[in-house]
C-alpha cells in the first residue's frame, strides 16, 4: 500500500513569487486536507477536497488555492508569497469516512526569502 | 473560537520513566479526539478515541477521553529514546475532515 507522497521537500522562493505543491494520496482515498505548520506550533487546516471538489476551509487568505484531479492527487498553489508562508505544508488523506483518522505525508518545507 | 491546548510544552524524562501528556479542547460539534507522533516530518497517528472512559492501548502507549470535562491523556510507560518526538492532540469536529491540532508536546527521553 501506497502512502501519502509529496513533492518537492524542500523549495525555496522569494517573497511575491507563486508556488505549487503536490500531493499523490495514499491508494483508495478519496478526500485530501492540507495544513501549514509553522516552526512549533501544530498543523493549521487549510483547506480539503473530496471528488474534486472543495468542501471546507480554514482562515487562510484567497491566495491560497488548490485542485484535486480525477486520480485523487491534489495541488495546493499559494500565490504573493509572504514571509510568514514559511513553514512546512502537509498533505493527509482519507478513505472518506467521517470516523477513519488522518495520514499525513512527509510534507513540503518552504523558505520565503 | 475552537481550539486544543496540550501540556507541558516540553518534557525531559530519562529512559524507563513513564510520563503522562495533556490535551484539553473546546471544538464545535465534536466528534473524536486524535493524538499523533511527529519525529522529523509527518504526523504518525496514534489513537481516535470517540467514547468516553475507553482507555486505548498500543503497546506501552495507551490514552482516554473524558467528554464531560473536555480533557485527555496520553500514557507512556518505561519510555525508550525512540519515544522522543513532538506528540500532537487533535480534536476532530462532526461531518468533516477538519482537525484542530494543539501545539504539542515535545518529548526527549534520554539514555
């Protein structure tokens, strides 16, 4: 079995400059959350998908956007980037039942300089 | 406004201490009570606890939920070095996927 896979680790950009990240879910889950995790302090939700479509948020800004395609992978894009963006955004998908916890994938880090 | 509080913040115990983490919450529509293990990068789940007073048991790892006062607890007896890493506590909310995750409590076990 499959699990969560990220890409990249590691990025490194420039404040105002656009990023995407992606995200393979692990094999017959069908919903996909990210979260952004700043240095010591836990996972904030940022949004998830289930079948391609939105379907919660959390208090995070228009700028960040995502998709979710057909095979259930996803993108999180993050435009304008900020200093404070910095931080590593983790993936996690479910099979898609309410009651069947979380998994996360290694995640992606990202600088903004 | 939901949120999860953990204590401590830190904690440094030597091998074989047993030692117990904190987790209080106030989330809308709860649903269940999630604790994870971060080491370097993803979250690795633990437990989901949904009832209260069911202690769950993994090996020397076990956690309950008290819904009445809005608190849980993970246990971890004769701790090894491996036992070092930020454990996370989240409380889940009714029809959605959202998590509300504390702060965590980082935990080194020295030899």
């Amino acid at each position: 079995e499959t699990g969560v896979t990220q890409s990249p680790t590691h990025l490194i950009k420039t404040r105002g400059q656009q990023v995407t990240l992606r995200c393979s879910s692990q094999s017959g889950h069908n919903t996909v959350s990210w979260y952004q995790q700043a240095l010591g302090q836990g996972p904030q939700f940022i949004f998830q998908y289930y079948r391609e479509e939105e379907n919660g948020r959390g208090n995070f800004p228009p700028r960040f956007s995502g998709l979710q395609f057909p095979n259930y992978s996803s993108e999180l894009n993050v435009n304008a980037l900020e200093l404070d963006d910095s931080a590593l955004y983790l993936c996690a998908s479910s099979p898609g039942a309410y009651n069947s916890p979380l998994h996360f994938g290694n995640g992606t880090r990202l600088t903004v300089t | 406004e939901d949120k999860v509080v953990q204590s401590p913040l830190s904690l440094v115990v030597h091998e074989g201490d047993t030692v117990t983490l904190n987790c209080s919450y106030e989330v809308t529509n709860f649903r269940s009570l999630l604790w994870y293990k971060q080491e370097k990068k993803a979250p690795t789940f633990l437990f989901m606890l949904t009832s209260s007073g069911i202690e769950k048991k993994s090996g020397r790892l076990s956690s309950i939920l008290d819904k009445k006062e809005l608190f849980s607890i993970l246990n971890i007896t004769a701790t090894q070095t491996g036992d070092s890493a930020v454990y996370l506590c989240a409380g889940a909310m009714d029809s959605s996927y959202k998590l509300i995750f504390g702060s965590g409590t980082r935990l080194l076990v020295r030899p």
